[in-house]
C-alpha cells in the first residue's frame, strides 16, 4: 500500500473534499485507503459490525464518475463514512446490535442515509453500538465489545462507540452517530472526537430504529467542529416522514464554524454539571478552556439549574417508557428473529413471541423494557411518567433561564475518562451516571458538543461541551470552534489515539 | 366444560324487575384515498399485504405522518354530533401485543380526543331520545387475522392464522356515547335507531361508506341492568360482532334478557367481551375484561399534537349538511309521505334514491313505489344494496315519464327495468330494441274487447246489468291478447262504453 493512502486516512474530511474537488484524488483512492485501514486495525477495535467493501467501492466508482462527466455536488461528496447500526440501510444489514435482529436487511433507507447517498459519500459500513443504542459503554452489543483507540482494554464510551472509535481510529473519517442521552457526545469525550447532538427535530428520525422517541436525535461524529458542521448541513433540515421535524431552515452553522469568534460571547459554567464527582483532571482541562475562551474575549458567567438534580432520574422513566412501547414491534412475528420455546408443541403465538424476545434482547434491554412497563402501569403512571413529564418542563425552564444570563452554556462532557471493560457492567447505575452531563439537552431538546479539550493525568481524552438554545445549533459551532482552534495552537496539531497513529497497514 | 345454553328471563318480565343502561361504542373506518399514518391507499381486500408500507407494516425505524384529510373527517363528524373541538389534542399508544397489531400499539386517542361533549337527536315512532356524546376519537385499524382449520373461525382451536396488513392503519374514528337511559321496553329500538341515524349522518357527511356488513360501520353494545329503583350502575357487558341494524336490537333484547336470569339468580355479571350469533340471535362469552386490562396509554411521541385552528373548525361546521332529522322532516312535508312511507323509505336506504328521482321529475309517489317495490326486490334477490343497483335515479324517472305519457304501462315498465339493469341502454332504447310501447291502434283494440265480450256473455252480462267490477276479468283477456301492450285504462273504458 502506497504511503499516499495512509496520507489520505489522516486528512480532515474538509481537506479530503478540497483534494476531492480540485482532482487530486478520487473518491475511489480514498474510500480504499479507508477500507484498508477498517481491514487492518479493526480486527483489534471491532468498531464496525458490517463493512460493505463492494458497496462503498461501488458508490465511489459512481461519484468520481459524475464528478468526471462535470456534475457538481456538495461538501462532502466522494468523503466515504460510516453509519451507526441503528440506521436502516438498503443492501446492508441492521441489527442495532441485538441478536433479535440478526441478519435483518431493511427494505428501506433511513432518510439520513438517502441524504448521505444523495451527497455522494459512500457508506463504508455499519458500527458498533449498545444494543438498541442502550449503554454508555458499546459493551451491551450483542455482537461483542467496541475498543477504545487510546488504550485497548478500555471502552470507547456508548452506546455509539463503534461510530467514535471508527473515527478516532481514523477507520472512517467521519460518522453518523445517535443520541439519546448522550450516545453521540459521550464516545465523543472519551475517545478524543467531536460529536454533536443537534436540536431536536434538526434531524430526521424516520429509518433511524427507535430507543426513546422524543430524546433520540441523530448528528455528526468527527475530528474537526468544521467537519461536524459540513456533515450536519448535509444530514439535517426539514423532512416530511418525521412529524417532530422541524420545518425549519437549518441555522448557518458551516459559516459558525469557520468563524470561531467569542468575543463578547457570554458563557455560562453550569453549577451543577461539574465538581463533586468529576475526575480531577477532566475539572482541570474543562477549567483551562473556560480560561482560554475567557482569554479570547467571551465573558463567563456561572449560572444554576437546579432541577438538574433530577435529570438522570427523569431520564431514567421517560427514556424506558418509550422504549418498552418502541420494542413491542419485536415479536417474531414479521421479520426477526423467531424462537420456539423448548418443550412446548404446538406453541402458540403469545409463547412464540416470549421465547423470542427472551432469547433476543439482553439484560439490559430487559432491563429497560420491565422499568418502562412498570412506569407506564396504571396506577403508577401519575407518580412516574407523569412527574417525570413534570421535571422535564423544569429542565427546559431551567434552561431557558440559563440563557437568559449566557449565550452558550459548557460544562465537562462526562465525568471521567474512558474506563476499563467491565468495570461499571454489573453496575448500572455507575454507568447510567456516565451520562448525568449530557442528559438534560436531550429532556430539553436542545443542541450539545462535545469538544476534544486534552488529556487527563491517565493519559486520556477529555470532552468539554457546549450547550446551545434550541435551534440555535450554529452557536456550538461558533464557541467550539474558536476553543478549538486555541488548542491545536497550543498543541501544535491533533491530539490522535495511538492506535490512530499506526502505520500498520499491511502492503 | 359444555356449553350450556343460558337461562332467560322474559323480556318483559325483565324490565318490571330491572332497568338497562346502554352505552354505544361505534366505529367508523374513513374513506380517505391514504391510511392513517402513510401514504398507503386505505382500500382494505385485494390481494392480501399489497397495500403496505414500512410505516403501516411498523417495521424498525418506521414514524407516522398524520392524514390531515382523517383529521378533517373527525372534526366534521364531531361538529356534526354538536361536539366541542379540541383547540389542541395529542395522539396516545395503546400498548398490548396482538399479531395483527404491527407495532404492538394502536396509535388512537385516550384522554385528550379531538371531539368530545356532543348529542345527537333519536327519533323513534314520534319521541325523541337525546343520546349524549361522550367523545369521538381518531385511531388506526389493525390489520386482520383469519385463524385457519379451527371449528370456530376463533383463534382458541385454530392450527395456524393468516395475517393482511392491508387493512392496518385504516382510519378509523371511535364515537362513543355516554350511558343511555331511557325506558328499558324502548331501549332495544333506541339503539338501533340511534346507529341508522348515525350512519345516515355519516354518509350525508360523505366521510365513509358506512357499511356494517362489510365492517366499514361497527358497533359495540355496552349493556348493564340495575334493579328499578337503584341509582348505581350494574356491571356492563360489551357484544361485538353486530353486523346489522336488526343486530342492534336484538343484541340489546338478548342481553337484557340474559342479565335479567343471572341477577334474578342472586349472580354476578362477568365484565366481559360477548359475540353475537346472527343466526341464533345470542351471545357468547369472549375474552374476559376487567378493569385490570392495562394498555399503558401515554401520549404518542412520534406525532406533534393536533391544533386546529378555529378558522378550519368553523370553515368545516361551513360544509355540515342539513342535520338528517331535520332533512327528513323537510322531505316527508313536501313529498307527503305518511310516517310509515317514510320510515320504510329510510329503512330501506332509499331516501336518496327517491329524492334524486324526484328531482329528475318523478312525483314523489310513483318514486317511492319503484324503489320501494320493483327494486328492493331485485336488489333484495340479488343480495346487493339498493343503491349498488345498475341504475340510476334519472332512469327511474324517465320510465315514469312513458307510464305517465301512456306509451308503456306498468307492467311493460317492468320489462324495462329489466332491459336498463341489463345494461340494454336507456328506457328509451329498451323501449325501442324490445319494442314495448302499448298498443294505441283504436281500431285494434276495439276488436280485441268485442272478442273479449264474445267469449266472456257472463261477464258481459254482470257488467250490463250494473257490476262495474266485473270488467277486470274482460280487461285480463284483452290484455292477454294483445301481450301486455295495451294501456289497461283506456281497454277498461271501451268495455264499459260498449256494455252500459
């Protein structure tokens, strides 16, 4: 393999498009180079769980051809990516890494998918993720762990830490991910990546399999806040299959993120979401960036939301109540898996459908499932469902409150470093709290990012993030941008994963 | 365990001891060119699973889109049954796990309906019942189960079902009313009035084609006693399966009869699911129901709430045709039926029909009589409605016009009728390709009654000596001679100028 391939792995997904454009490479050269690179190193990171060499190649093939024959494109067109295994894609499987869907090819695409095809990035395969999206960790995949590029023996963070650790590893350079609590900015923080959360509504859901209908939202996951913003021009905007889109222009947030400019900006650091139960040295890099915007002239103001208190146990009824209604389609009856429970004949289909979802789903969606059903009983509704609906309002009002006093709001993304595999697994609530950060944008609805801000004193990426006003996207890009741009100054380039810096790709 | 036919208590009898409440749950499947939530069109037979779609089939991923057009008929049916409207109203899950539900969950309303504190007017032999609305509501259709090689068609016994989906995200809209108390000697017929008039009003609304044989109209029977006297309701059985007007009736008169023997016996009504037998006039034990089914109801996350603003409501209530009560109270002034022509005018689905017959220039008598007899017999012989008859109002008045103009008589207009619903053309050209005009030759006729007379003295005899009456017979044989082609009036008349 030339060196010039490995080049091309190590480019921003911005600079591969101006290579793209001008002729420099092609489309083909490129998706190889990072289809190489998946046959080399993810045998170790089991990052991907379906790798579509001929599809990818197929469709780089087509681009570089109409690019030829004169047709123009947007940004990131010939930019090969990978897509989170939660989004239906024709000709490739879906299983949201559960058993219960093993195998299954969806008949049709997500509309973040077509909109990807219709850009002409080709779709190096599907990654790895928390079965159903469930877990902070990528351990709950039925299909085996995802590693962390940083170091082996720790998680990438979840659920969506195939799609980071893909681009951390520079697998692909850019992905799709999901978040629902945090799947997207989590992974983001703990693999050194920039995932962005858009404002609810700001994405397409249709085609993208359900985990909590009004917290899911699906965005970018990249090395660069630029290339999350040209990802996120091309993936967003109105769509009339999902009721919850917003019809909406989206707001400029290429131009944001080309400017990164804070000054006169004010910031908010979030009380509440810092502190007690934060690694020191994720505290120390998320204060050293504050200081560093305030030194570019934004002006930084503490400000308080209480009710986030109750954030994560809010979380903890709505999200599941969703879930026990949006997995009851998995009963073996249409498509899926089907199990016939042992030592029954003539099973009827009720028995069918237990035996099925038994064996298919994992303990923690059970988990979820059992806590949602129980919430949602009747008798029990008011006291769950229903005061969780309440808190959620308090969250928003909190929010809105906060923005009255500041234009962003940050905060670290999460609360530690990546953590070795297995040790918050028998432990749900130690890897629930991994999420108590990024949670309350998604009862909000609101936009987040997570920043890559350094390393902690064990060597591992930590994650600042911004919070922005609903639909107010284009304010992260702006913040995160210019915070950015101050440290690869002060680092003098990318902080990259050991495993991103391996040249090992065989000749 | 046999089935044991179950005791009875006289109707009568029942009501000197007991008095029903009712509650009627009616539900009407749109007739919107898409489903409910996608762009499938809502045209349920067919090959089975063709007219579907991720979204209808529920497959992972899939999110509803709401069919503003359903919304449109909800609101017009609400503001038809006097309902309040809904400023802002949500979508709510019903979680339970049924094959035939794609999902597991019925996208419908719960507590917030787009249509809720209505009535509407019954009217029956002269009184009038208010039976109040509690709410109608928008939901989807499941699909349909056809449970294979059982005895019962049920799916307790069957080998294996079928699943079509084509009927899945139908929409529906679920009228509910609130309990019904009215005299328990009435209450059998007010429920039946109560579901004709509502399916009136639902085909004068255009929104669906309301058929309750075909599954389009459905009615669940909510029926409880209380002893005379009590104010606290009984426990209520629900019957399902009551695919007619008549259904209606006797469902109601069975389980009053049926709650009547079980209370009378010091029992207690099982809350429950019934079917009902059309044959036997019955019902039978379904799935047992009690308050502890838990459906999980909460608000649809997928769909934004629905706001219609006051400006489409009002615009709509715009659109509302004339309420049928009064409609019908108009007509039968100004056609002059009696009660009872009117009453079989409606109950044979004729109303249109005639109405249109008259506006092509029938008078309203000749119109009902065609309709009511020469039709409703071959659509009755041929099982098909009144209306699904190949042929039209204008044609019916058209024949009309050559009995009146003497050119055919009624029984000639027979063999037209024939000729038109066998696609020969218009009366017209039936007329003309079967040669059925009446036979006007003076000449022709004259010598056909003197034969007539020459053959019958005695009747001529009668007639002469005053028994008027006794023409018929000399009419029969003119007419006979001359095949039907005569105008039986004016042989009448040449008999009587020849013998008196």
């Amino acid at each position: 393999m030339s060196s010039s391939d490995s080049d091309l792995t190590a480019l921003t997904a911005a600079e591969l498009a101006d290579k793209l454009a001008s002729g420099e490479t092609t489309s083909v050269e490129v998706t190889q180079a990072f289809l190489d690179r998946i046959d080399s190193l993810d045998g170790e990171l089991h990052s991907f769980l379906h790798v579509d060499h001929d599809g990818a190649k197929a469709a780089a093939v087509d681009v570089d051809a109409r690019r030829g024959a004169g047709e123009s494109f947007p940004s990131l067109a010939g930019v090969p990516i990978a897509v989170k295994d939660l989004l239906c894609t024709v000709g490739q499987p879906t299983t949201c890494g559960s058993r219960i869907l093993e195998g299954w090819q969806p008949p049709y695409d997500a509309t973040v998918v077509s909109r990807l095809r219709r850009a002409g990035m080709p779709i190096l395969g599907k990654t790895n993720l928390d079965e159903f999206a469930m877990g902070s960790s990528t351990e709950h995949s039925a299909y085996g762990p995802t590693r962390n590029p940083w170091d082996t023996d720790r998680t990438p963070g979840g659920s969506g830490g195939g799609s980071a650790a893909a681009v951390a590893a520079r697998l692909a350079p850019v992905a799709v991910g999901t978040d629902t609590g945090g799947s997207i900015r989590q992974p983001g923080a703990l693999t050194g990546t920039v995932g962005v959360k858009p404002t609810y509504g700001g994405v397409s859901r249709y085609g993208i399999v359900a985990m909590a209908s009004s917290l899911d939202q699906a965005g970018p996951v990249t090395r660069t806040v630029l290339d999350a913003a040209l990802l996120h021009e091309i993936i967003g905007g109105h769509d009339p299959m999902d009721s919850t889109s917003l019809d909406a222009p989206v707001p400029g947030i290429v131009e944001a993120a080309r400017r990164g400019d804070v000054s006169g900006l004010r910031i908010g650091v979030v009380k509440e979401l810092g502190g007690e139960g934060f690694q020191s040295g994720v505290q120390a890099r998320f204060e050293e960036s504050v200081a560093m915007l305030t030194e570019a002239g934004a002006t930084v103001v503490e400000v308080s939301c209480p009710s986030f208190a109750q954030a994560l146990a809010t979380y903890y009824l709505v999200m599941p109540s969703e879930v026990s209604s949006n997995l009851a389609r998995f009963d073996a009856m249409r498509y899926g898996l089907r199990v016939f429970p042992e030592g029954v004949g003539d099973p009827s289909a009720e028995q069918v459908m237990a035996a099925t979802r038994d064996a298919g789903f994992g303990d923690e969606v059970k988990r979820r499932i059992i806590l949602g059903t129980y919430a949602l009983s009747s008798g029990y509704y008011d006291a769950y469902y229903g005061s969780a609906q309440k808190v959620r309002a308090l969250v928003a009002r909190d929010f809105d409150r906060a923005f009255e006093q500041a234009d962003v709001l940050v905060s670290p993304t999460a609360p530690t470093t990546a953590f070795k595999m297995g040790e918050k697994l028998d432990d749900p609530m130690a890897m629930y709290l991994q999420d108590v950060a990024t949670i309350p944008a998604n009862l909000a609805g609101i936009p987040g990012l997570s920043l890559p801000a350094g390393l902690a004193e064990d060597g591992l990426p930590v994650g600042v993030q911004f919070l922005a006003p609903l639909q107010a996207d284009d304010r992260l890009y702006n913040a995160a941008a210019a915070l950015e741009r101050m440290l690869l100054d002060k680092w003098g380039g990318p902080l990259l994963a050991p495993l991103a810096t391996t040249s090992e790709v065989p000749a | 365990m046999t089935m044991t036919a179950p005791a009875l208590v006289d109707f009568d009898e029942a009501l000197t001891r007991y008095e029903p409440v009712m509650g009627l749950e009616v539900h009407v499947e749109l007739n919107t060119a898409t489903k409910m939530f996608c762009g499938c069109p809502a045209v349920f037979g067919g090959e089975p699973n063709t007219n579907v779609c991720p979204v209808c089939l529920g497959l992972p991923g899939a999110l509803p889109v709401v069919n503003e057009k359903a919304v449109e008929s909800a609101i017009r049916i609400g503001l038809a049954l006097n309902c309040e409207i809904a400023e802002w109203c949500r979508f709510a899950r019903k979680n339970y796990f049924y094959p035939d539900m794609p999902k597991n969950f019925q996208t419908s309303q719960y507590d917030e309906p787009i249509a809720f504190d209505g009535w509407m007017d019954v009217e029956l032999d002269g009184e009038t019942y208010r039976v109040e609305i509690e709410r109608a509501h928008m939901e989807e259709d499941t699909g349909k189960s056809s449970h294979m090689g059982g005895a019962t068609g049920r799916i307790h016994g069957a080998d294996y079902s079928l699943l079509d989906y084509n009927r899945a995200g139908i929409p529906l809209i679920e009228i509910v009313t609130r309990p019904i108390f009215v005299p328990g000697d009435k209450a059998p017929a007010v429920a039946r009035a109560y579901v004709q008039q509502l399916r009136d009003l639902i085909l004068a609304l255009d929104v669906s084609d309301a058929r309750m044989d075909q599954g389009s109209l459905r009615a669940d029977v909510n029926l409880s006693l209380r002893p005379v006297g009590v104010s606290t309701l009984g426990t209520r059985t629900e019957t399902k399966n009551v695919n007619s007007f008549r259904s209606v009736e006797r469902a109601v008169r069975y389980e009053i009869s049926r709650h009547a023997a079980i209370l009378d016996d010091g029992g207690l009504i099982l809350q429950e699911t019934r079917h009902f037998h059309e044959d036997t006039g019955t019902t039978s034990s379904g799935r047992e129901k009690s308050d502890a089914d838990d459906y999980r109801y909460f608000p649809e996350p997928d769909l934004a709430p629905v706001a219609p603003s006051r400006e489409w409501v009002e615009s709509l209530r715009a659109t509302l045709p004339e309420p049928p009560g009064e409609r019908r109270r108009r007509l039968q002034g100004e056609w002059g039926f009696s009660d009872l022509e009117m009453r079989d005018t409606v109950g044979a689905g004729a109303l249109d029909l005639v109405a249109a017959t008259i506006a092509s220039g029938a008078p309203a008598a000749a119109a009902r009589k065609w309709w009511l007899s020469e039709l409703a017999r071959r659509a009755n012989e041929q099982g098909v409605d009144l209306a699904a008859l190949p042929i039209t109002p204008a044609d019916v008045a058209a024949i009309q016009k050559l009995v009146e103009a003497g050119s055919i008589n009624d029984k000639l207009a027979r063999q037209v009728f024939d000729g038109v619903l066998a696609g020969e053309g218009t009366p017209d050209e039936v007329v003309q390709k079967r040669g059925l005009a009446v036979v006007s030759d003076e000449g022709a006729l004259s010598s056909a009654v003197d034969r007539a007379i020459e053959a019958n003295p005695d009747v001529a005899d009668k007639i002469r000596a005053g028994k008027v009456a006794a023409a018929g017979a000399l009419i029969g044989a003119v007419m006979k001679e001359m095949r039907g082609q005569a105008d039986a009036g004016r042989v009448r008349e040449l008999i009587i100028s020849k013998l008196t």
